[in-house]
C-alpha cells in the first residue's frame, strides 16, 4: 500500500458519509469516492496544503452535480422515489458509516443541491463557516445565508428527528408484533391519527401465488387506511413461501426487514412522534435492496 493510498484511506468513511447522505445511493456514493482517490492519485499530493478538505471538495461538487443531473431520472421514476437505505454493519473489520435515517434523507430532498450540501456539512459533519467559505468559493456571510434558506425550507420538521432509541426499538416490536398477528386493534394503537406511508417500490409488480402486489403509487395518509394496506399486504405477503422477518439497523435505526428464500423482500423503517408511529417508509425495490442479502 502507499502512503497516499493510506492517506485517503484514513478519509474514506468521511468521504462515502457525505456523498451517501448527498445522494441517498449507496452504488452513487461508493463511485464518487472512487472518482475522488482516482484524482487523488493523479496529483501530486505536495500541491495540497489540506489533504481532508482537498478530498471532501472533490466529493461535495461530485455530489451536488450528480444531483442536477438526477433531477430529470427523478421525474421519469415510477411510482415514490425513497433513498436507498443503508445497512448498518455490526463487525468492526467493516468501515463505520454515517447515515442519516431515511425520514430525515427524505425531508433533505426539500433543498437544492448546494443547500444540501452547505447543510450536512455545516449540521451534521462540523465544518467551520470558513471551511464552507474555502470549499465553495465564497464568502462566510453567503454559506451563512444558504444555511438559512436551507433550515427555512426544512422548517420546525428537524425537531422530529431527535430520537431515542429505546422507545423506538420498544414501538417497533409492538409494531411487528401487531403486523405478525394481524391485529388491526393493536397495529392502530402504534400510529398516529395522521400518519402517512410512503412505499417505494421501482414501478415493479410482484406476483406470489395468484397474488398481486405493486407499491401505491402515492403516499397513504391515516391510521385506518395505513392499517388496512399493511395488514391486506401481509396476508398477501404469507403467500410467499419462506418469508421471514428480522429485526435490524438500517440508517442507525431498528428497521424490519422481509426475507424470501434468503433474499431481501421488503424494508420498513420509520420515525415517531411521542410514542407513535409518525411517518412509515417501506421499500420493495428489489434494487435498493441488494445490499441487504443475508451473509
């Protein structure tokens, strides 16, 4: 290994975070940190006064123009579009990613690509406002303003995402419980009155046994309808021969994961609100699960 392979080794996390919680991609944001060592390796390293913020430069102005260029694929994508979820790895051999959860990956799409930018980087991975000035070519009062038009776009919906983990592991077991024994009595009991499901499912139709399923085309709002599509979904879903669900960290929240014959099936993360169930984010694209195969 070289010394300047090894130098952006000690970045690579960094690197992959930020253009992760950019792009909401895992296959996206593994390829600008591969475009970010290529170029790293072509230059000549003592031209760099700061090798970290050299690195994140080129990441961030990767991600914020792979953003315009998403924008149109965005508009042609059938059906909801949710971030591709990030599994959260258990063996320390394995780089530790930061992933925001896919509730707040969701409320970011709100913001423009460098509002985006300006924001993780200033909320969520520390930079100074002169490191901002230097990255972006511009003055500390200009980041200073699109931080401001940024957290006034996302508006008092930050505050949603404070959470603690107990009573998000404890509500989500409820949950399962509720969805494994078909009880729309009990699975009510966990959603708020207003809550809405956002089902992600590629414009893919899954036919099990007779059964048809295809994600809503639109977001599903009410604990009633919520818990008749859930409930309906499930009894469709114990068709499928061998279907099991498994508790894991997706984002760094406890998600429930759906495997068929050993194969990724369904995700579903969520956020709360007190101790109900907010938001629910399910996702059935086959594609955006790929990283989620049992080992």
């Amino acid at each position: 290994m070289t010394d300047k392979t090894a130098t952006f080794l000690e970045y690579k996390a960094l690197l992959f975070s930020i253009a992760y919680n950019m792009l909401g991609n895992v296959d996206a944001a593994e390829d600008m940190v591969q475009d970010a060592y290529l170029k790293w390796m072509e230059i000549d390293a003592i031209d760099v006064r700061h090798t970290k913020a050299y690195l994140v430069k080129i990441v961030t102005n990767k991600s914020i123009n792979y953003l315009h260029s998403a924008r149109q694929r965005r508009e042609e994508y059938i059906g909801l579009w949710l971030p591709e979820p990030l599994l959260n790895y258990e063996n320390p051999k394995i780089e530790s990613y930061h992933a925001l959860s896919i509730g707040f990956l969701v409320l970011l799409e709100k913001l423009t690509p460098q509002e985006r930018a300006i924001f993780l980087l200033k909320e969520v991975f520390s930079y100074d406002y002169y490191e901002l000035a230097e990255m972006f070519e511009k003055t500390e009062d200009n980041c200073r303003q699109i931080l401001k038009r940024a957290k006034d776009n996302l508006g008092k919906d930050t505050r949603r995402f404070e959470v603690d983990l107990k009573v998000h592991e404890k509500i989500l077991h409820k949950f399962l419980q509720a969805i494994s024994e078909g009880s729309m009595e009990e699975l009510i009991h966990t959603l708020k009155e207003d809550i809405v499901l956002f089902a992600d499912g590629g414009g893919r139709l899954f036919s099990t046994n007779n059964q048809r399923l295809a994600a809503p085309p639109k977001p599903i709002y009410g604990r009633e309808n919520v818990s008749k599509l859930l409930l309906s979904a499930v009894s469709k879903l114990d068709y499928i021969n061998g279907l099991d669900r498994e508790i894991i960290v997706a984002n760094g929240l406890p998600s429930i994961i759906s495997y068929s014959g050993g194969m990724p099936f369904s995700l579903i993360s969520f956020e709360l609100e007190g101790d109900h169930i907010r938001n629910i984010y399910l996702q059935i694209n086959p594609d955006k699960l790929k990283h989620f195969k049992k080992t």
